[in-house]
C-alpha cells in the first residue's frame, strides 16, 4: 500500500467480503470447533457407535417391535436384542439392513442426527470403530473409520478401513446396495459367493451387495482399504 493512503475503505469492504462469504460456508473457527465438537479423544482412539440405543429409540418411535424388524431384515429376534442391549456390535452390512428396514440411511447409526451440507474430517481428527464380538471377546479383525460423519442426506458411506489377521471370521454379508474397494496396504481377500479373489495394493473392486460377501485379510499383516459402500433407502 502507498504511504498516506487511506485503508479504511479497503478494510470495510474485505470485512464485508469475508461476510458475505461466511453465509455460504464455514468459517475457518467454525470449522475448528465443529472438528472438536465430534472428536472427544485423542486421534485413533477407539469408539463405541450406539447402533442398538438409536435403533431402540427409532424403533419405538415408528410403534415396530423386534418381530418386525427381525421380518425386514431376515436378522433373528435374539440378535437384534443382543444389538438393542450393546451386547452385540452390528457389521456393516447388518447395519445397512436396520437403516433400510427403519427406513433411514445408514450414516445416521454413524454419525447421529447432524444437519450439516458438507463434512470435512482432518487426518488427526479421525475416529477409528473397532469392531469385536463383545459376548466373546473375540476380535472379529477390522477398524473402519468413517470419512463423512454428518454429511445431510449423503448417498454414499466412504470408509477407511483397517484389517487384521482375524481370531474369528464373520459370515458372508448380504444387503442391498454396492461396494468399492480400492487397496492402500497390504493384501486383501474377498469372498464373493463361490469365488475367492486376492487384491494387493493398487487393486480395486466392485461389486453388488447382494452377492454373499466376506472381505478379510489373506495372510498375517495389516491390510489398509478405502471402501464406499452405496444403499439406497
């Protein structure tokens, strides 16, 4: 700026700019306390998603009981209590089935009741979902973590997920809706109907979800995927 020249005009009008722009998007402090507001720990600790209290409470709102539930979805009365009561954390693919069975979308057993037009999710600010069989206490083998918590009315679930050598193996998935897997690490097997295919880094996958589905490490190291999964309501 030249000397002598008067930088009132000028600051108005950037304040006025920086307005007009924070009513279309967040502001960078907004932001910053939306990221703290959802990541309540340290980076990569892990969480507890209360699929079974949600699925309780939309349940009841909606007059259904777990008969009918268990009708929509094929899953038995047992296990869906097990579900309400914490004492069984849901896959993803059973997940899917009481979102559409309860006619909602499956982020909202993810990341809650958010009304939010866009989500952005530091690497810091990841939270990882680890998921075991809690009668047991059995590591089922995989951490997913979700890369677009509270995004309104979204069509897709991107995951980044983290497998390892499994102490006990899920059975095959089956829900509505289709997958992508690409492979970021490590070696990845996945089980579709009778075939059996063996990705490495750099390979990728498509495939319905209704086809009878089991994706697990092959071998004993890590394997890290990038995995969208879409479902319609």
């Amino acid at each position: 700026m030249k000397k002598g020249h008067d930088s009132t005009g000028t600051h108005d009008a950037h304040r006025d700019f920086l307005t007009d722009v924070s009513r279309q998007f967040a502001r960078r402090d907004q932001e910053k306390d939306f990221l703290d507001s959802i990541s309540q720990g340290p980076p990569g600790e892990d969480i507890q998603i209360n699929v079974g209290e949600r699925m309780k409470a939309v349940r009841e709102k909606q007059h259904l009981t777990l008969q009918d539930i268990s009708q929509r979805t094929d899953l038995s009365v047992s296990l869906l209590e097990g579900i309400e009561n914490g004492s069984v954390a849901p896959p993803l693919g059973t997940v899917i089935k009481l979102a559409k069975a309860l006619n909602l979308k499956m982020g909202y057993f993810i990341s809650g009741e958010e009304d939010r037009p866009y989500t952005i999710v530091r690497k810091g600010d990841r939270k990882v979902v680890s998921r075991y069989d809690s009668k047991k206490g059995a590591y089922y083998g995989y951490g997913y973590e979700s890369l677009a918590p509270h995004k309104t009315d979204r069509h897709m679930e991107p995951f980044l997920v983290t497998l390892h050598p499994a102490e006990t193996e899920e059975e095959r998935s089956t829900h509505d809706g289709q997958e992508f897997i690409y492979v970021l690490e490590g070696t990845m097997e996945v089980r579709l109907g009778e075939d059996i295919h063996v990705l490495e880094p750099g390979d990728a996958i498509y495939y319905d979800s209704t086809v009878p589905h089991l994706v697990k490490c092959h071998g004993r190291e890590r394997t890290l995927i990038l995995a969208v999964l879409y479902a319609e309501r």
